[in-house]
C-alpha cells in the first residue's frame, strides 16, 4: 500500500517535473531531455507486464496531453516498458525478477547507467522517428537522439545520487 | 499444458503491447479533424489551465522584456499613426463615406505554451471560442506571420505556426507579384523554404518576403521574413528559397488573431467555381 502511494508521488512528481521544467529546457535546439522515462526503469522488476504496459500508455499519454504530440510518447513509453524485462535478463542475468527495485545501489553505478542507457536510446530514438515519420532525416534522428540521450541519461545519473546517495 | 498456459501468457503481453502502440498511432494519426478537435479541445482546455498557473510565475519574470517589447511596438503604431506624417497633399474636404467595410478584426492574445524545436511545433493561446476565436484564423507577431488556429475550445486555441510540417503558407515578393507556397523542412526554427517560385523571377539575397493574397486568412503584405539563399531545383527549373523568419519562434509573448470577414464570401463565391 505505502509503495503504490510512493509510486503514485513519483508519478506525478517526474510528470510536473517534464511538463514544467524539462519541456522548457532547450539546450542547441536539439537536446530535450526526457527524465520521465526512468519511471518505467523504477518500478518493480517482478511487476506484471500488463500492468507495465498500461502503466507506461497512461505516463506517456499524460506527457502527450501537455505536450499536444498526440500519442507519440505514449507510443515510445509503452516499446520501452514492453522490451524492459529483456533489457533487465540482459544486464542483471537470470535472477533478474529477484530484485525489488533496479538502482544504482542493487546494480552498481556501471551496470545501472548501462541499463539506462540502452532504455533511453530506445526510447529516444523511437520517439524522435515516429515524430519525423520517415526515413528521410534518419541522420537528424539519430543526432536528435544521441544528444537529448545524453543529456537524459546525465538527469538520471543526477536523480540516482540524490535518492541514493551514501548515508555518512 | 503449462507450457501452453505460459505460450497464452506470453502471448496476451504482445497482444495488450501491440494493442496500446495501435491506440497511440491513433492519436497520432487521426485523420477526421472532428474527433481531432474535440479531444485537443479537451487537452487545451485542461492542459491550458494547468500552464496558465505556470505562467502567470513566467510572467511576472519576464515583464522587462515584455514591457520592451511594447514599448517598441507603441512607437512603430505611432509612427504609423495619421499625426506623424506631414501632410504633402492638402485635403479640401472629408468625406465620411460608407465605401469602406471593415474587413479584418484584430483580437490580441497571449501565448500560453509553445514548442519550437519539434518536428510538429504548436502554439497555444489564452484565447478561445468565448472571444470569437475560430479554426483557420491567422495568427500574427508584432514583426511577422506566425501560423494558423488549429483547434478552439472555450477559453483556449492551439495554433500550427509556420514551423511545422504540415503547415502551408502561401507568399509572395514584396517587389514584384511571384508567389510559392512556405513550408518548413524542420530543421531550424529560424528559417523556411518557399518552393515553386518560377524561374523568371528574379531573385536577390535580402529580398523581403510577404503573405500573399492567395492565404485567404492572412491580410495581404504581412512581413514573413527576407531571402537567405536560394537553389534551383534541375528537373523543373523553379526555384527553392530559404527564407529567413522574421519571427523568432523561440520568443512569442503577444500575438494578434486576425479574422478575415469576408473570408466566408470569397469561399463561398470561389466554391462555385468547381460546380
């Protein structure tokens, strides 16, 4: 009951967080970052994939709403969350579905950055596509992508500390 | 038989995930412009309040620039004015005639929301139905055209700026009568590419390019932007220019909403045409 509701607060604290702040962050014209994502990586790795599914579909269509882009981050959350049990057998191993919550303190600085990163390409590079709609500016894709991933990836590092930081 | 419930579990995920990825291509689909415009009426009216809040925090921070901006815009209308011009002609005689009809009414507004570094850019504005707001109204800046109202809902209107890439603008030169259609290649939000403009017309880096009469929203001669470079296209001749905006997209405060009132007679009068 007390991790829906702290679930519930992350929810509405990293859509605010996008919608107000991160959405008026431009740096180059091209880095936009996406820090909501990371609330896909959060959630508990032995939830039920349905359950993710429509979790992630209601994040990003909520994030579609304020940023009138239709269902185009609804579209990129929902590959995310449907590919993420692969990305978690794929870098935590086999035992995967034993850890509670994916951080940086259960996987280690390396192996948690590397899951995020591989999550944030995919999820950046589909979104980034599916609003060019062809393959024509393949090439700005993939600049689009690498830059605001980058930017993304260095916002989840930033949040990992502070909610992890070491207790001294 | 387990292997079969767990073939039928594994299959439902890929059922709901592709079932969601159908929903959100919908949405970012749809083509009726009805459904269209109720849900993003929705959106805008309840999106619009919760950035209303936001900005009335922006606001209060940006009132420098803003108060710059007017005080700019006050002096050009003054300049503009009747009473700056010394007159060469000496008028014998005023006339109060009822020749003229008002065709163009201006309602100022305030922008809410905008993107400028999309591919699909959109401007929403703290004007809605309830101030005669309606779909296809032209959008203008103090300096240039901004775009089109998209969607209207009571109190808010979205609105497709000339940096999207569906949004289509006819203009022309400011010299000489060559027209072509602006769009937007989605690159940078300070320029656009005008096509199809003929091979016979002659073209100088720094022309002024203004809208055209051909966009039955925009009043004729708007500002839109001046020539940056232009390339011959080799199959047909035309030419493709660039254009650089006049408005900066990555700093709209206010902008004015002009309704063409005899938008509806000329549609009507043209619409007989294809009969």
């Amino acid at each position: 009951m007390i991790g829906i509701i702290t679930y519930s607060a992350q929810f509405i604290l990293l859509v605010v967080f996008q919608v107000l702040i991160l959405n008026n962050v431009e740096l180059v014209g091209y880095m936009n970052p996406y820090l909501y994502l990371i609330f896909i990586l959060i959630l508990p790795a032995s939830m039920n994939r349905i359950l993710l599914l429509i979790i992630a579909f209601v994040l990003g269509f909520t994030i579609d709403i304020f940023e009138n882009s239709g269902g185009l981050h609804a579209s990129a959350t929902v590959l995310l969350a449907f590919i993420r049990p692969y990305l978690f057998a794929l870098i935590a191993g086999p035992s995967s579905t034993e850890l509670e919550r994916m951080n940086i303190r259960t996987l280690g600085v390396g192996r948690f950055m590397l899951l995020a990163a591989i999550a944030v390409f995919i999820h950046h590079f589909w979104l980034f596509l599916v609003e060019a709609f062809s393959f024509r500016n393949l090439l700005q894709v993939i600049i689009r992508t690498f830059l605001s991933g980058l930017f993304t990836l260095f916002l989840i590092y930033l949040a990992q500390l502070l909610v992890y930081r070491k207790q001294t | 038989m387990r292997k079969l419930i767990s073939f039928l579990v594994r299959y439902f995920t890929v059922i709901t995930f592709l079932l969601l990825q159908a929903v959100a291509f919908v949405f970012i689909f749809k083509a009726q412009p009805y459904q269209r415009s109720t849900i993003y009426s929705l959106n805008a009216e309840w999106s619009g309040k919760a950035l209303k809040a936001y900005n009335s925090v922006e606001d209060y921070l940006n009132l420098a620039r803003i108060n710059k901006n007017l005080a700019a815009e006050n002096a050009a209308l003054r300049a503009a004015n009747k009473d700056a011009y010394f007159s060469l002609v000496v008028v014998k005689s005023e006339v109060v005639d009822t020749l003229y009809s008002r065709q163009y009414t201006y309602t100022e507004a305030r922008v809410i929301n905008y993107s400028y570094q999309k591919q699909n850019n959109y401007i929403t504005l703290n004007r809605g139905l309830a101030h005669g707001v309606k779909p296809g109204q032209a959008v203008v800046a103090n300096n240039g055209v901004v775009g089109v109202i998209k969607d209207v809902s009571k109190h808010y209107s979205t609105v497709i700026p000339i940096i999207h890439s569906k949004s289509l603008v006819s203009v022309k030169f400011k010299n000489n009568s060559f027209f072509g259609p602006l769009s937007w290649n989605g690159k940078t939000h300070r320029q656009a590419q005008m096509r199809d403009v003929p091979r016979e017309a002659p073209i100088v880096i720094g022309d002024t390019i203004v809208s055209s009469t051909r966009s039955k929203a925009f009043p004729p001669g708007l500002n839109v932007g001046t020539v940056e470079s232009f390339v011959q296209n080799t199959e047909d001749l035309s030419y493709e220019i660039t254009v650089d905006l006049a408005v900066d997209f990555a700093a709209l405060d206010f902008v004015y909403i002009i309704e063409n009132q005899l938008k509806i007679e000329l549609e009507n009068l043209e619409a007989k045409l294809e009969e």
